[in-house]
C-alpha cells in the first residue's frame, strides 16, 4: 500500500502498525520474522516522505 502509494487507503493502513505492535507482544518464538521495533525502523526509512500517512493516529 505505501509501496503503490494509495493516500486514499493511509487512514485504514494506519492503525496496522499498532495492531501488529500488540500482537507481536504475545509471540514466543518468531526466528523467521524480525522484531516489530525493526520493522518499523525499516518502513519508517523506505517511506520517510510520505507525512499523510505518518502524521495519521495509529
């Protein structure tokens, strides 16, 4: 979505991180996926321009 840059689907999109933060809380074993601090820190580089996403409440 931020790759194809759909501004009309920023509001929805917007509180994915958040969900994923929580839920990433109650795994107990993920060697094959990186922390959500990373990824995060990963999306937040690739996509550092587009401010109507990252100015939304999560």
């Amino acid at each position: 979505m931020l790759d194809e840059a759909l501004s009309r689907y920023y509001p929805y999109a917007a509180k994915d991180p958040r969900s994923c933060q929580i839920l990433a809380a109650m795994l107990t074993e993920a060697d094959a996926l990186e922390a959500h601090e990373a990824f995060m820190t990963h999306l937040k580089t690739a996509h550092k321009r587009k401010l109507g996403f990252w100015s939304l409440p999560g």
